[in-house]
C-alpha cells in the first residue's frame, strides 16, 4: 500500500510540484513549504544568546520582560519579505508552524526552556474571521511542537477592534493598543511563565500591552519570542 502511495504522490508531483516559498525550486519529499537552502541561509538573529538584545532593550521601562528574542531579520526588499506575505495576507498558515518548529528548535538550549506556557497575540475576532486564521497560533503551535510546551489559544484575548499599525508613529502604536487585551481565565496562567508569541516586531507596543495585561495577574513572567523583527 505504501509503495502505491508513493507512486500517486511521485506522479502527482511530476504534474504539481511543491515549490519552496522562498525561492520557488522543487521542494524534496522530507521538505515542506521552505526548501533546506532558504532555512539555513535565513538571517537569524541569534538573539536568544544574548540577554540584552536590541529586541529585549525594547522593553526596558515599559514592561517587566524577562528575556525576549526574534527568529530572524525582517529587511523589506528581501526574499524573505515575501514568505512574510504569504504566511500572512495569503492563506499560507502552515509556514508559521514550519518556522516556528525550527525557532523552537534553536531555544531549547536557552533560558527560553524556563516557560511554562506558550499564548499567542490574539487577533479580534472579527479580524480572524475575515482573515480565517490567526498567523501567531500557528508559530505558537510550531514553538510548542519543538518545546513540548503547551500552547493557549484563548486565555489572552483582543477586546477592542484597532486600526491597522502600520504607519503609525511609536506613540501612536502604543495608544492604539493601550488596555484592549484581556485575560479571560486568570487561574490558568497564575504563577506561570508565559511566553508571547507574535510574528513581527516593531516596536513593540502591541507586545507591551499584551505582557501587561499578563503582569497583572498574580506571580506570572512574560518572555516574548517573534518570528521577526523589522
């Protein structure tokens, strides 16, 4: 059965190939979505080694992070911007479990291992309608493959429907954002380590709110993990 299998699938693939959404070659069997080549040349950041990274200096004096890193570099103009595009505005979902499986990956030998639980930055649910999917539970889920951490999809929630950030000034981010998250269930993440997913960060404004409205609940950490930062 399994050999008939392969033959469908080998044939199939003549006609259909998988191309690799970075650089458009044929993806091999084992390969999904990124080819080998595109992973490993990826510009990575290395952030999770040091402490006190450019991404973790975003936080200093605005919210008690206790460590905080990206994947990779975001450069508009680069191949990767389009595997950004694809993954987020084009039904693509399943390249945030890729990435985020290999950015688990890395952090398992990292003071990112110290979490407990792994939540997304939520979506309005209008928003993720429209959308039909939210990009950051799909890293979220990759992240938790390779931690063998669990991943909540709904104890942190967006209550208020914003306006897109993009063209805002670093204030204005921090306005639009300001007291619109949420925790529905305060006892599921009460004394835990919380680490906050998203895909991009900026300036880190939607990130800030999000870990705050974390903080308040009692004896919890926050740790923020991104697929990129810009």
């Amino acid at each position: 059965m399994k050999t008939i299998v392969k033959y469908f699938t080998d044939f199939f693939g003549l006609f259909f190939p998988e191309l690799c959404v970075v650089c458009s070659k044929h993806l091999f069997v084992q390969e999904k979505l990124i080819c080998t080549k595109c992973l490993y040349h990826l510009p990575k950041t290395n952030f999770h080694n040091d402490i006190e990274n450019p991404v973790a200096q975003l936080f200093w004096g605005r919210a008690k992070i206790e460590y905080a890193t990206a994947f990779f570099y975001f450069n508009k103009g680069s191949q990767y911007q389009d595997l950004m595009h694809h993954f987020k505005y084009h039904g693509k979902k399943e390249i945030g479990f890729v990435m985020g499986r290999a950015f688990g990956l890395q952090l398992i030998e990292s003071p990112f291992k110290e979490i407990d639980i792994i939540i997304p930055v939520p979506l309005h649910p209008k928003k993720q309608k429209k959308r039909g999917y939210n990009q950051s539970d799909w890293i979220a889920m990759g992240l938790a493959n390779s931690l063998k951490k669990d991943a909540d999809t709904t104890t942190l929630v967006r209550s208020v429907s914003t306006a897109t950030q993009t063209r805002k000034t670093r204030f204005e981010r921090w306005q639009n954002v300001e007291n619109i998250f949420k925790i529905i269930d305060p006892s599921k993440i009460e004394g835990k380590h919380i680490l906050l997913v998203d895909d991009v960060v900026t300036t880190g404004s939607t990130l800030e709110a999000c870990a705050n409205a974390i903080l308040e609940i009692k004896n919890t950490k926050v740790s923020i993990a991104t697929l990129a930062v810009a």
